[in-house]
C-alpha cells in the first residue's frame, strides 16, 4: 500500500500514556510515545500548499498476514505537522479495503516481545500543484465513504491517475505532477485508491487515530515507494514493520533483492494473539495458529525506491529422499539367490565321509 498525504485538517495527538508495571515496559512506552508523536503517514506522498511544507519522519506499521485466507490487515498511526489548515492523504491496496479504527495498544503489545526499544527522528517535505484542461474527475468511481479514527476517509478506483488528480482537486485536496506519477503506478495494476482527509481543523500539529485497512491480496506488502517530492534533504527517519505470520518470510523491494533482514523475532503465545486481535478489533481467529512476529527496521526512509515492500515466505529446505524401494520382481530374484547361496555354504561345510 502506498500514501500520499493530501490536505486537510490537522488532529491532535493521541496520549498514548499508560501505567505499565515493569522498568523495561516502562522505557518502551515512553519510547513508543515519543515515535507515535513525530511519526507520518505511510509511505506516502506528502503534498501541501506553497509554504505549508508537510513534515514527517519515523513511522511504525502493523502487517498481520492470514496466508490461509490471502488476507492482510495493515494497521498504522498517522501523526502530520504542517503549517497547511487542510491535509490529507492517500493509501493504496490491491483489494477493496475495509475500514476500523484500531488502539495503538497493538505497537506496544508486540514491542513487548521483543528485545529493543524504539528510534525515532526524521522529516520530509511537500509540494504543490495544478492542472489545466478538462476535467477527468467523472471517470473516478467513488467505491465508499466512511468516517474512521478522525479521517473522512473516500474509497476511489479508476484506470487513469490524471481522473485521480482530477478529482483530488475538485474534493478539497491538493495534488501534484508527482502525486499523479505516483498515482499511476497503482491506477495501471487495477488498485484502489483510499483518500483520507482529517475531520478535525488544527493547526501545527495533526495527530489522527490508529488506522487498520483489511483487504485481499496474493502478496502481503508494506509501502515504501514515495514521490520525490516526500524524500528529505536531509535524511530521512526510521520505518519499523512488525510482520505477524507462520513461518519465515523475506522482505523484498519489489523484485530487486532485500529490503532489511528481521531484526528480531519472536513468537506469539496465545494469549498475546488474543489481545492483539481485540486490539486492532478483529476476531481472535484472524490471527494464525503459531504466529510469530518479525520486526524489520530501516534507518533510512523515506529514500528513493523503484517499488514497495513485498514480503515473500521462505522455501524450507528439502530433506534427503530416502531410496526409492525395488521392484518386487526384482526382490524375489534376490531372495533366490540368497537362498542358493545358503545352500552352497551349508554344502561345503559338511564334513567328508
């Protein structure tokens, strides 16, 4: 899935404070605040007006992946700084996404499992822009609508990124040459747009509630392909995935090798899973029997990419074949020749009248 922060208003942001009772539980929390406080959207495309520079960095996603069902549920915070009294962005799926808010519990809840505590840091940049001619906004298909953890959120599916563009900016959101070009990677595979325009007006800050699309889809993804107009100059923040499956998967940026290798790893006891499920509201058996998580982590993103993130289960290694068994016809002329040697042995130990 892919993002593209668009324009509207700003939410504050979440306290995301609990009492927890163990030091070490304790750190991670403060940690994970202090992430969900500066983190962005997706990998997205951040777009604002002239002089509104919408500004993010470190970011943290959820991919549970039900391999049985081809099912994903991507769970993420949104949290924007921006100048611009309108933001916005939008997120692409291969399938018609379902909509929840989910509690930002689920971060610590599999941060727990693990050995580390969090990073955080980073920033970017947007940009604007417009379209003369006529407008292709009709060719847009609005496939839902629906109000979720402080978004007004507008499902969208078309053939033509430019019908996309079009629309963007007939609907209260800002769009540019890069949004349009980033647009068409997904207009052209047939997948959906998701435009998600903050309700509450605030300034300076945007914070917005935990988001969770469900959909369907053959390969389970994190996105990570932005416009260039998202990279910041100077550097970027960090990208932590929390990948909950059965078995060990590699990470891949499309088909051009590795993205990161696991950081950690670690299984998910019942119990935890049952939490997890209640946490980003779905029920218990969405997540698989024997689930574990893996945790990968770049300390480089946003950067240039030629595609998202595709997470690909890895083969097990063949165990040795054991011989294949004789023919049966075979066998018997053994067993024959066996038996004729017995005799022949038993014939010239006799003792010589």
């Amino acid at each position: 899935m892919e993002q593209v922060p668009l324009l509207r208003h700003l939410p504050r942001s979440n306290n995301a404070g609990r009492s927890i009772k163990t030091f070490r539980t304790k750190a991670w929390s403060v940690a994970l605040t202090a992430l969900l406080a500066t983190s962005s959207i997706w990998a997205c495309s951040g777009v604002g007006p002239p002089g509104k520079p919408v500004v993010f960095g470190d970011q943290t996603n959820i991919v549970i992946w039900d391999e049985a069902r081809h099912t994903e549920h991507f769970i993420r915070n949104a949290n924007f700084r921006s100048g611009a009294d309108n933001f916005g962005f939008i997120a692409p799926t291969p399938g018609k996404p379902e909509l929840s808010e989910a509690s930002n519990q689920a971060f610590y809840t599999l941060a727990n499992l693990g050995p580390s505590s969090f990073g955080f840091g980073g920033g970017g940049r947007g940009g604007a822009g417009g379209y003369g001619g006529a407008s292709r906004a009709d060719e847009v298909k609005v496939i839902q609508e629906a109000d979720v953890a402080g978004y007004h959120a507008t499902t969208l599916w078309a053939t033509d990124a430019r019908a996309i563009n079009d629309w963007m900016n007939e609907h209260g959101y800002v769009s540019t040459p890069e949004v349009e070009k980033w647009a068409d990677r997904y207009t052209k595979k047939g997948w959906y747009l998701t435009a998600f325009k903050v309700i509450d007006k605030t300034k300076l800050a945007a914070s917005t509630g935990t988001v969770r699309m469900t959909f369907e889809t053959d390969k389970p993804f994190n996105p990570f392909y932005v416009p260039a107009t998202n990279i910041p100059i100077n550097g970027g923040g960090t990208l932590r995935v929390y990948f909950v499956s059965v078995g060990d998967y590699d990470a891949n940026i499309g088909n051009t090798g590795t993205w990161q290798t696991p950081q950690w790893k670690a299984p998910v006891p019942w119990p935890t899973a049952d939490q997890l499920a209640q946490q980003v509201k779905l029920p218990t058996e969405a997540i698989p029997n024997r689930a574990e998580v893996e945790t990968f982590v770049d300390n480089n993103f946003p950067r240039p990419a030629a595609d998202d993130i595709y997470f690909v289960k890895k083969k097990l290694a063949e165990e040795p074949k054991a011989p294949a068994p004789a023919p049966a016809r075979v066998i018997s002329h053994l067993a024959m020749l066996a038996g004729l040697g017995m005799i022949g042995i038993v014939r010239r130990r006799r003792p010589i009248a």
